[in-house]
C-alpha cells in the first residue's frame, strides 16, 4: 500500500511539474453577443467605444479599402527600398545592438532572398511565444483589445498583406493567444506580441471558444491556415506598444463609468446627508472658473435637481463636511485627468508608434530636412516593387510611450485624490453632528440590524490599498542590448497601477453607495414627502433590486453587500439613470497621421 501511494505521489508531482507554473488560474472569457456586428477600421478614427466592443463583446473587424492600400504602399516601398539599396532598420538590417549587421542585399524577392527571408521570419514568428513570462494574462479583452488596435495601427507599417489578414481572422474566427504579461519594459511590448506572432503560424496554445488548445488546432477547427510570414513581417507585428494601449483604452472605459457613478453617488449622498448645496450653485462656481471643476458641479446639482434639498428646512446645516463640499472638486479633477488620457489613448490606437516608419508617397520638396544629404540617404526612389511610388524609411523612436507614461500615474494619483473623499464621506453618515438626527431616531433596532453594512473595517483596508498604487514607478534608465536600449517607461507598471486603483475606487465606491442610499431610505422614512430626484430615485430603485433595504435574516444573501454593489456600478451604466446635463468640456480633435 505504501508502495502504491509513493508511486501515486510521484506521478502527481511528475504532472505537475509538466505543468506550467504560469498557466492561468481563472480566465475571464468575453461575452461573444455582438459577432453579428462588423467595425471597419480605417487607422484613423477607431473610438474607445468601438475597442470595447470588440475586445470586450466579439464585434468583428474589417480593414477599409482606404487602410489596405496605405499598407500596401507602405510593404512596397519597403521591398523596393532593400532593392535600392536603402538600409532599412530590421529588415536588411539588423535590429537593436545589430543595427548595423547585414541581414541580406538587393532584391528581397530574389529567389535567393526570398527563401532566406521566409525562414528567418518563419522562425522568428515561431520563436514569438519563448519571450513573454509569467503570469499569463487572464482577461480575453485585454488580448482582443492589442489585436484589434495592432490591425488598426498596422495599416501604416510595412506588413505584408498575409500578415494583415491573420490578424483580422483571429479576432473574427474568436482565436485568443495565450500571452504572458511579463516581459515587456513599456518600450514596445516585443515579447508579448510575439505571443500573437506565435499563434498565427500555429505554435503556442490559445483560448478557442472557450477551450483552451494548441494554436494549430484551433486555426484547423476555425478553418484558417497557418501564416506564411515574409518581408519585415516579425518587426511590423511586434514593434509596438499595444499592450500597454489596450489596457490604457479599457481603463478609459471602466474609469468613465466609475466617475459616473462617482457623482451619482454624490448627489446620493448630499440627500442622505440632508446637504446645503450652495457649494455647488453658479455664484460660487463662476469665482473659480476651472471649467471641468465648474462641469462637474453643474452636473451633480442638475442631479438633484426637484429633491427636498431646494426646500427650505431649519434643520439643514449651513455646511457640510468638507468630504461633500469638495467632492465636485476632487471628482472633477479626476475627469479633467481623465480627459486628457482619453485624448492621448485615441491618437495612440489611431497612429504609428513603429520602428522604423515607413512613410511611401513623400518627396524631398516636402520638407526641408528631406532634401539634405544625410536625409536623401534613406529615401526610395520608386520601382516595380513599389508600383512606382517613392517615399521614406527612417528609423526612429516612435515606440517611446509618452505622454501616455505620464498620464497614466497623473490619472491614478487624481483617482486617489477623491478615493479619500469617499473614505471620509462614509465616517461623516456616524457622526449626528453633521447628519443632525441619529439612524434610530427614525428606525427600531431590528430596522438598524436589517440595512446593508457599511464602514467599519472595509473601507480603510481599501483606502489603504488604494494608497499603495499612487507611488509613481521609478524612471528607469537600465543600459541594456549593449547599452543601445537605454531607457525603460514601464508603462506595464503604471497601466496595471492605474486599473487597480480604478478597481479597488469602485469597491471603495460600493461603500459610499451603501451608506448614502441607506440615509436616502432613511430620509424617505423621516418624511414620505420629500422627493429624491428624479435620477438619484431612479438609481436607488435600481439598487435596492439586488440590495434591498431591509432583509431578513433568511434573505440575507451569502455575498458581501459590498461585493454586490460593486459588481452592480460595474455591470450598470449610471448614465441609464441620468442624461443631459450641462455639456461636457470640449475636447481637442485627434490629428490625423501625417499632418503636420
């Protein structure tokens, strides 16, 4: 018996160990319910909106007409220029420390050129899934997101056209790579997109309806067949930060919703609290013309617009803790910083962050520089390859991710700004002082026993946690691949900081929510005549569907009021309770590529 058991040990310990130590935990699929819908992207004007829909929903893409031949001009002045004998940056050139190395001369499709470039892309792409680490990356929108913005952005990288279209057939045919989340230095996510690279020619594992499989087995069940790389194909797919902007771009959407609710739950809680709402009116927001502080004000009191709060009653104090009365100043910063994100993640899915770039139709008239010496180096004149067209190559440092970089701390250091406005609101509902009567002035005992918990120890905990995700990652200048690569943004850091910290706000959220509808039940109760408002009642009601008021004790769900009410913001739009409203500041137009 004790032979057999060590036995049994032993080949579930040699199981294990074949395991891999990084396989994924608990992969969140998508929700494939808009696969009857196409997005045609054009490399210049895809919308957040959209990359949600398709990472997040199985909306299908195409390339526009327009986008096709852009990359086919760009992929053909690439050929045409290794046959003008251009050096082209990692392509009949070396990349990184091999810049300089010779990788081939003359017409790349020769047949002696052609067969070396085949198997050196065939084995680059293959080798693509050996760069990322552990742990994997465990949500499929996030990978959907890189494919569906890396489509969108190759449209202006020499990609060859085959390229182009397995890219397109695994976001349409739902074939998501298993990728790793390590690996990258926020300077071009190189390894993780090798991980892509990997499944297009059929190495590697992925997610395929559900089920997890060898890449090559997917691509044979969705009827798709292996890429067959060639060109400069490993640098167009790798040699970009999409990660880092797929993760930035779902943030922007989850970091919306999350100051939508965070202002339905400052109209909330002014009416639970039984606020003056002065700090809010025009003559005071006017001597302080901030005009996203000024919005968010404007917004939060058209919230409440018809309550009880524009009653006269002598009870209501003449200010509130300083938690409601600069809420709007808090909340609207973080919209402001939000913005200016925004405005940044949509020139990054709508541009080129490529090395080298690749500019076909350029001619040295075009700009001062193009005519000098050392310019006119790296110009191609146009040939058969390249249907005649000339243009540009130049190498370049595109791939550095700033103001991104930047924008993501300032965005989670704002966030965290009005996370301790939220902490303090939920401690000011304890204290009669500002409430002016107690919970058990209107309530018995077993009421109080029977309303959703808020405070005590949760709130602080996530406070806290919310705190250690504002230290800004330090800059780094590690002088690596022979001290060519000499600086690291690691914007891998700060975009999971900033998720995190939108993450845990919303949990925080949860409690605010819990504490200020419970005082608006509370105020209900004290005087059935009193109106909420229209948005703030409309989202009360909603609320009190999955979390009712009073619950007994055989009602009580087994999950935690505050997990219920988080999932509750994340699963609904605050915008289905409340629109209109005072007209958003206007945002600058994102500039289309090659303007100048």
């Amino acid at each position: 018996m004790l032979k057999k058991a060590f036995v049994a040990l032993l080949v579930a310990a040699a199981a294990a160990f074949q395991t891999p130590a990084w396989a994924a935990s608990a992969y969140v699929p998508i929700r494939y319910d808009a696969t009857g819908e196409t997005i045609t992207l054009t490399g210049h004007d895809l919308t957040i909106d959209q990359v949600v829909r398709i990472a997040r929903h199985g909306a299908k893409v195409a390339l526009s007409p327009e986008a096709r031949q852009r990359s086919a001009d760009a992929y053909g002045l690439l050929l045409e220029a290794a046959a003008e004998g251009v050096s082209v940056y990692w392509f009949n050139r070396g990349a990184g420390d091999q810049r300089e190395t010779v990788i081939f001369s003359g017409d790349p499709t020769s047949p002696e050129n052609s067969a070396k470039l085949k198997a050196i892309q065939r084995a680059r792409f293959g080798r693509g899934g050996l760069g990322s680490y552990a742990p994997e990356v465990d949500h499929e929108d996030v990978v959907r997101a890189m494919m569906a913005i890396r489509v969108n952005t190759m449209s202006y990288e020499a990609a060859s056209p085959g390229l182009t279209q397995a890219l397109i057939d695994l976001l349409n045919a739902g074939i998501t790579p298993v990728m790793g989340s390590r690996g990258t230095l926020g300077e071009g996510d190189l390894a993780l997109m090798g991980d892509i690279g990997a499944a297009m020619v059929g190495e590697g594992e992925v997610y395929y309806k559900g089920t997890r499989m060898a890449a090559a087995d997917a691509l044979r069940q969705a009827g798709l067949k292996p890429l067959e790389p060639f060109g400069a194909d490993d640098s167009a797919l790798i040699s970009t930060n999409a990660y880092a902007v797929a993760n930035s771009a779902l943030l922007v959407a989850d970091a919306g919703n999350l100051l939508d609710w965070t202002d339905m739950a400052t109209a909330m809680a002014l009416l639970g609290m039984n606020s003056s709402l002065t700090p809010l009116s025009m003559p005071v927001q006017s001597n302080r013309p901030y005009p996203w502080l000024n919005w968010d004000a404007a917004r939060v009191l058209d919230m409440v617009r018809g309550s009880y709060l524009f009653d006269a009653d002598p009870k209501r104090i003449i200010q509130d803790p300083e938690s409601l009365r600069a809420s709007t100043q808090r909340t609207g910063s973080v919209w402001q910083a939000l913005a200016d994100l925004r405005q940044t993640v949509l020139i990054s899915i709508n541009s080129s962050d490529h090395n080298p770039a690749v500019r076909p139709g350029l001619k040295p008239s075009d700009s001062w520089e193009l005519a000098t010496p050392q310019m006119m180096k790296f110009y191609v004149k146009g040939g058969p390859l390249s249907k005649g067209k000339s243009g540009y190559i130049f190498s370049n440092a595109n791939w550095d991710p700033y103001p991104l970089a930047n924008q993501l701390e300032y965005f989670t250091i704002a966030l965290a700004n009005m996370g301790v406005v939220l902490t303090q609101r939920v401690d000011r509902f304890t204290n009669p002082f500002f409430t002016a009567i107690k919970a058990s002035d209107v309530l018995s005992p077993d009421q109080i026993r029977a309303m959703p918990a808020a405070g005590g120890y949760l709130h602080s905990d996530l406070w806290i946690e919310l705190t250690g995700l504002i230290n800004p990652v330090t800059p780094q200048g590690q002088a690596i691949v022979a001290t060519v690569e000499d600086l690291q943004a690691e914007t891998r850091l700060k975009v999971k900081r900033a998720r995190d910290a939108v993450d845990v706000t919303r949990h925080l959220l949860a409690q605010d929510v819990i504490m200020s509808s419970n005082w608006m039940d509370i105020r209900k109760l004290q005087d059935p005549q009193r109106s909420l408002g229209t948005a703030p009642a409309a989202a009360l009601s909603a609320l009190r569907k999955v979390l009712p008021f009073q619950s007994t004790a055989a009602a009580v769900s087994r999950e935690p009021a505050g997990q219920i009410v988080a999932d509750f913001l994340a699963a609904t739009s605050a915008r289905s309770f409340y629109t209109g409203g005072p007209t958003m500041p206007p945002a600058s137009p994102v500039p289309v590529v090659g303007q100048r």
